[in-house]
C-alpha cells in the first residue's frame, strides 16, 4: 500500500516541468568550449613549432655561410711572420748591412765614380786637388771682392793657373729669396766676367739661412772638385795664400783632419741678446759649447767634407755654422788640429789669417 508520500513525489515528476531552451544552449555552450581551447591550442603549438624549426634552419644556413666566409679570410699575422714565411728576414738585414758599409766607404773617401778605392781619383779621371777654398760673400760685398781680387785672390789667368797646381778658390753664395731678380742677374752677370763664383743654387741667400750655408758649400764643393782639404772662410778675412798652402801641402795625405782656431764659449739663451743660440737647452745647465773651430776659417779633409755631403739631410744646424760643423765632428773619429796660425785675431807672427 502506497503511502502518502510516496504518492505525491510520483505526482511532482510526473508534473515537473521541462527545461528551457536558453538553459539547454548554454549547457551545449559549455560542453564545447574545451573543444574549441583544446583546437586553438594545437593550432598554437604548430605555429610555433613551425617557426622554431624555420628559425633553426635559417641558423644552420647563417652559420655555414659565416664559417664558409671566416675560413677564406686571411689569417692576421704580424709583419715579421710574413717576411719570415716569404724568407725576407735574412735579405733585408743583409741589405741594411749593404748601405751602412756603402755610407761609411763613402765618408771615407772610397767609391768615387768608378775609381778602386782610397782617396785618390786612379782610374776615376778626376784631377786631384790639393784644397778647394770657399770665401763666403754676400749679395752687397761687390767692393769686398774687388778688393780680394786685388789683392791675396788672383784673377783671370792667374787664377787659372792656381787651379792647375791645385788650388781652387771661389767666392760661395746662395741665391736671392725671389729668384731670378736683379741679385740674382747681377751674380750671373759678375761670374760671367770673373769665374770666381761657386753659386749655391738649393740655398737661399738670407741672415736665417746663413747656419744651414755650411752644409750646402761643403757638399756643392766636393762634388765639383776632389780635393785633399776644404777650407771655408769669411770675406772680411785676409789671407796669406802661400802660407795655407805650405800648412796644407804639409798635412797631406791625413784624413780625418778638423783644423782652425779651436775656442769654446758661453751659450746665449736670452733672445734679445747677440749671439742668440735657439737651442741653448741642448748644451746643458752650464751652458757652454764644445770645443769647435772658430768660423772665421776652419778646414776638413776630405773624408769629413764627404760625411757632411751624404748626410747633409739629417744633420742639425745651430744658430752658427761653425758650432754646427762642430757638432758633427763630434760625432765622428776626426782629429782635431788647433793651429795658432789659424787664429785670425791672434798676435803669433806666422798666422796666415788676419781680419780686413
């Protein structure tokens, strides 16, 4: 027998009423969702799985165009590594050693044109001279040299004469800052007449310019002329001719020969003052300069003319052209020859130079 209860919960299923249509889509709703995330999900995946393997192979691509290109390069390798791989090493220290005994042959007198050797011209076809003097002059010294002409200088045909017993004497000057103007004709012009001059053509004929002189005299000189001894001399000295021949003629044969007065002195450093030396810190605190040949007139051998001709370039010229030939002896195995005689201000009776 049915109980009450039992009845009245068979009635209320058999009157529930049914679901409606809003709640049954949005029950279908849910039950797809995870369909859709899962598909979206998967389509994630393959897109970058796709674009991590694109990328792996454009890597593998780079890296091999990256090696292929660092193995054609060449390989960084220092100077001395490469002449030693192309066996240069040995050829250039041979080459260098080559120019220094071809430098020092030369400063010593040998290897002049095709001669053999030594300081004589055998076989070269030059004469060979017993000095070569330079009397240093300047654009306004016309009167100076009409005087020496007059004088302990010969002119023309004895001039000539001279030079065949082996003395060679000429006026040395430079040419004017503005070449080719009336200095300069007027030099032509006066050689043309006297053929006294030995022109300087690479030097310019100025006061500042006057230190660097020495170094184009002595080499114009020397490859003019091939002489024993070159003697270079102010123009306010007078000259006894005869007694720098006999000095000379007696030294013959010396090489390595610094002959003059030979005098020292104090560095000027203040720039107003006489004498100014720009490069006074060079002689130390006591500033003194070396023993050098007073510039009034000093003479060099051969071999040490020739030392200054080869290496004209690099040599530094002082305010002075004499304490710049001094500063290159220096340097150099020369003996030094301090003559009285050559003391042009000196008292001594047999002095060969005396000023005008």
């Amino acid at each position: 027998m049915e109980t009450l209860a039992s009845v009245m919960r068979r009635d209320n299923r058999r009157f529930k009423p049914p679901p409606s249509s809003s709640a049954a889509a949005a029950s279908a709703s849910a039950g797809r969702a995870p369909l859709v995330m899962a598909f979206l999900a998967c389509l994630a995946w393959v897109y970058v799985a796709g674009r991590l393997w694109q990328d792996a192979q454009t890597r593998a691509v780079l890296s091999g165009l990256l090696q292929k290109s660092t193995s054609n390069l060449p390989k960084e390798i220092s100077v001395d590594d490469k002449l030693r791989d192309l066996g240069c090493t040995g050829i250039g220290r041979k080459i260098a050693e080559a120019e220094m005994d071809i430098a020092k042959a030369k400063s010593e007198g040998y290897l002049w044109g095709n001669g053999t050797g030594g300081t004589g011209t055998e076989g070269s076809g030059r004469k060979k001279f017993l000095a070569v003097i330079g009397v240093y002059t300047g654009f306004g010294s016309r009167l100076k040299r009409n005087t020496f002409r007059g004088s302990w200088m010969p002119r023309g045909d004895a001039l000539k004469t001279l030079e065949e017993k082996g003395v060679v004497i000429r006026f040395v000057i430079g040419r004017s800052p503005n070449r080719g103007d009336s200095l300069d004709r007027n030099i032509n012009e006066e050689n043309r007449k006297t053929n006294d001059f030995l022109i300087l053509e690479s030097h310019e004929e100025a006061a500042e310019e006057l230190p660097k002189k020495v170094k184009f005299f002595f080499s114009a000189a020397i490859e003019a002329w091939d002489a024993e001894f070159y003697v270079k001399i102010d123009d306010n000295i007078n000259l006894d001719l005869a007694g720098l021949i006999e000095m000379l003629n007696i030294r013959r044969g010396s090489p390595g020969l610094y002959m003059g007065c030979m005098k020292s002195g104090a560095v000027v450093s203040e720039e107003e003052q006489q004498w100014y030396e720009p490069e006074w810190w060079k002689f130390g605190d006591s500033r003194t300069y070396f023993r050098h040949a007073a510039g009034s007139l000093f003479i060099l051998s051969n071999n040490l003319a020739r030392y200054i001709n080869i290496n004209s370039a690099s040599l530094q010229s002082y305010a002075h052209d004499d304490i710049s030939v001094g500063s290159w002896m220096m340097g150099l195995n020369a003996t030094y020859v301090d003559d009285d005689r050559l003391c042009c201000l000196s008292a001594v009776q047999e002095k060969v130079c005396s000023f005008g």
